[in-house]
C-alpha cells in the first residue's frame, strides 16, 4: 500500500472508529469492535478501513457476504460518478452501467469470500 493509500485508510479508519463508539454506546464494552475502535482512537492500532468495517460490520449484524457487496459497490460508484462530473457519461447512463455491474460485483465478492488466504495485520482483537 502506498503512504498516501495508508494515510487515507487510517484516517477514515479513525474516523470510523468514532462513529462505531457512538454507534455501539449500549454494545459490550469488550466485544472485538468497541476494543478495535478502542484502540484505533488511542493510536494503539493503525486505524485501518477496511479492518474497522468488517469489526463494524460483524457487530452489527451485517452478514459477510453483504459487507463485501457493499465494498466493491462502494468501490465501482465512484469512477461512475467521475465520469458523470467529467460530461462522459449521463446520470441515468451511470445507473444503468452500475445495475449491470451486478453480476460483476457478486462474482468478486463470492471469490472473494471464497479465498483461503484472507487476514489481516490486526488478528490480536479477533478470536481465531
């Protein structure tokens, strides 16, 4: 990853984090979520994104393979949006491109859910 990706990770990462705190307020204090955003609000941990979200995500109930559709959609909208804001493409153009990025985006998230070498550098808050 390179400094400025890192830089941008940790930073929503963090911020995310404070959202989760208020978010998971009535939650267990020691579930691996509240420890994680814990630890990334006090710099003890790197504060990444995508780390942040899955902990998020798991507390909340949300079921993997809707945290990873989530991602990738929230991944392909942006370059839609550029080329709205840059006249290449309609609004209503980019919706229709972005409907048909859905059997795409299941495909990727189904290997990606389906990949045996997932991890991450933030295994100490996770029970394995």
């Amino acid at each position: 990853m390179t400094s400025s990706a890192r830089t941008a990770s940790t930073t929503c990462g963090r911020q995310l984090a404070a959202l989760a705190l208020e978010f998971l307020a009535d939650s267990d204090p020691h579930s691996p979520a509240v420890q994680l955003a814990r630890a990334y609000r006090a710099r003890e941990a790197d504060g990444n994104l995508a780390v942040m979200q899955g902990a998020l995500s798991k507390e909340l109930g949300v079921t993997p393979l809707a945290a990873v559709l989530i991602e990738l959609r929230g991944a392909a909208v942006p370059f839609l949006t550029a080329a709205v804001r840059l006249g290449r493409l309609s609004p209503t153009k980019a919706q229709v491109i972005a409907y048909r990025l859905t059997p795409a985006i299941g495909d990727a998230a189904a290997a990606a859910l389906a990949a045996e070498e997932l991890h991450s550098t933030q295994t100490r808050f996770f029970a394995t």
